[in-house]
C-alpha cells in the first residue's frame, strides 16, 4: 500500500488522523495508512482496536466513539 501522505516521524499521530481527515480520506485509509508505518509498534489486538477507536473518535468529535479495526493487516507487515 502506498501511503497517503509523506512520512513525517515529526507529526503527532493525532495530527496525521486529523491531516488525512480533512483530505477526504475512510477511516479505513487512514488505518491502513498509519498501520503500515507502525505496525511494529502495533502488535496486539488490543493496540489495533486503540487505534481505530482514535481514529473513530477524532473522526466524529466524539470521545465515545469506537472504531472497527479493518481486515487484510497482515500485507501491511511488508
């Protein structure tokens, strides 16, 4: 998968969710996209599920979303 933005190591996670938000972009994108420059640091279910409620959240203005943590992660792993 390519990315949807440059790689910034600078930016905040938060910042790239808002970024690639505002770009138009799922929040299935915007997983995929932010699990494939980190899934290392990504590697339990646990973790994942953190992330796509981050995302859900950041999403809907609304600190109870949650998210859904998309299929076919493992050809991100490359």
């Amino acid at each position: 998968m390519s990315l949807l933005a440059p790689v910034n190591l600078n930016q905040p996670v938060t910042d790239r969710i808002v970024m690639l938000l505002g770009d138009g972009f799922s929040e299935e994108e915007i997983f995929k996209d932010i699990y494939s420059q980190c899934w290392l640091q990504i590697e339990t279910k646990a973790a994942r599920q953190r992330l796509a409620d981050l995302i859900a959240q950041i999403s809907a203005i609304n600190v109870f979303a949650t998210g859904e943590v998309p299929d076919g992660l493992e050809e991100l792993q490359k």
